[in-house]
C-alpha cells in the first residue's frame, strides 16, 4: 500500500505545469501541458464515438464547422485545433478541443445564434480546462480514500466520500457558469447574438417538460434554472421576476 501511495504522489505533485489562463483570469496549476491533454482528448474521443454514432450527414456537418470556425478566432485557448462531430446522443466537450453536438438538440435550436451558443459553451469548457481539473481532483480524491482505509476509520472514509461528492457537485455547477459566461463572450466576439444560449435553455426546459422525451442535454449540462437567470443578469443587466420565482423553488407560476 505504501508503494501505491508514493506513485500517486508523484503523479499528483510532480511535474506539473504553472500557467496563467486567459479563459478563467487566474494563475493555476496543472499536472499536463497542452500537448499531454490532447493525447488524452484523443484516446477518450477514440472510445466516445466507438459508443455513440457520429452523425454523417454533410449539411449538419458543414453547418456545425462554419460556426466552429467563425467562433475559432475569438476563443482564449489558441493553442489547440478544435474538432467538432455531431453525435446520435449527448452534447460534451473533452480535452484537447474535442466538441460533440448532440443530434437532437440541433433539430430543437432555431436558427445560429442559438447553436453558436451551444458550440460556444462547450468551447468555454475546453478554454477553461475543466475536464483536466476534473481529472487532476480524482487523483487527489484517490490519494484520500487509501489514506482513510489504510487508518481503519469506516467514518473517515465515509467523510472523504461525502467530502468529494459535495466539492465535486459544486465544481460542476461553477463549471456551467463560467462556460455560458464565456460562451457570452465568444459569441459576441464572433458576431453571432448571445441571446440565443437564453433562447436555447428555454427551449430545451419547454421539451423536458412535456415528458414525451427527456433531451439528454440536461443530463451534463445541469441547473438550467440558475444558467438561465445568470445568463439574463449576464446580458441584460436582471433577471426575469419567473426566474426568480423558479431559483426560490417555484415552478407553477
């Protein structure tokens, strides 16, 4: 167990990489460089559309890479070249630059201001490294279970547990805000109205709603309530009184 200790150790506190991030505005510190995150962004896009069918279809492809390209200029991260695929399921971003649509949601999105909201969003993932954050955190994570099994405490196990379930539920909610705070950015920047990403987000709670077919952009993307009324205060300077009415927990009105 020892041996096992000292390895996570060294993978967690050596050799990592130092850099300011234009994306988030802070100095932080990671474990991989740019040119390892893109090896890592390979491999998972390898395995994720072995899973999931990539959608052929040439126009809804062109269309995607035309936005992709205009938003491309504007973004923070200009060290990477950015793919972006439409997938049969789910809308995610992976290290490395790797954007997947999801088919259904393209169908819903009414015109390009609102996809270019979408695309801009997970963009805004990849500029701000989350998956990377994500993945150095679970390294840290691990470190603290084998630390907890090996003093024999069922509690202080079940602490660490509660304590990375907790930390990790608060990442990901402050990971969909700074995305859409930077989607707003891009989107603007590259000409498109980021009024779309409210259009969007409301489209998607009208669909979820009906309970025909759960979208499952929700699914990893979470909190539309508290987006929207961020989103809102973002661009327009307030919030709707519904919005506010839906972040007290009322949802009738």
């Amino acid at each position: 167990m020892r041996w096992l200790l000292t390895g996570i150790w060294i993978i967690t506190f050596c050799g990592c990489v130092t850099e300011y991030n234009l994306a988030t505005g802070r100095q932080e510190t990671l474990l991989y460089g740019t040119e390892k995150e893109t090896k890592i962004g390979q491999a998972i896009s390898r395995q994720l559309e072995h899973h999931y069918d990539v959608v052929p279809d040439r126009d809804v492809n062109e269309r995607v890479q035309a936005i992709l390209d205009r938003l491309e200029p504007v973004v923070d991260r200009r060290d990477l070249v950015y793919t972006i695929r439409v997938l049969d399921e789910n809308a995610v971003s992976l290290p490395g630059g790797y954007i997947y649509v999801f088919k259904g949601l393209l169908e819903k999105v009414q015109n390009d201001d609102q996809l270019a909201g979408v695309i801009a969003h997970e963009i805004g993932h990849v500029t701000a490294k989350h998956a990377m954050k994500r993945l150095q955190a679970s390294y840290g994570y691990t470190l603290l279970q084998i630390l907890a099994i090996e003093s024999g405490s069922a509690a202080l196990a079940q602490g660490v547990n509660a304590m990375y379930l907790t930390a990790f539920l608060a990442h990901s909610q402050q990971d969909e805000f700074e995305a859409d705070r930077l989607a707003f950015k891009y989107t603007r920047d590259a000409g498109y109205n980021p009024e779309g990403m409210i259009d969007v987000l409301e489209i998607l709670q009208e669909e979820n709603t009906k309970g025909i077919r759960p979208l499952n952009y929700f699914r990893t993307h979470p909190f539309p309530n508290e987006r929207r009324a961020a989103l809102k205060t973002q661009i327009r300077g307030h919030m709707d009184f519904r919005d506010y009415l839906n972040l007290m927990g009322r949802d009738d009105f």
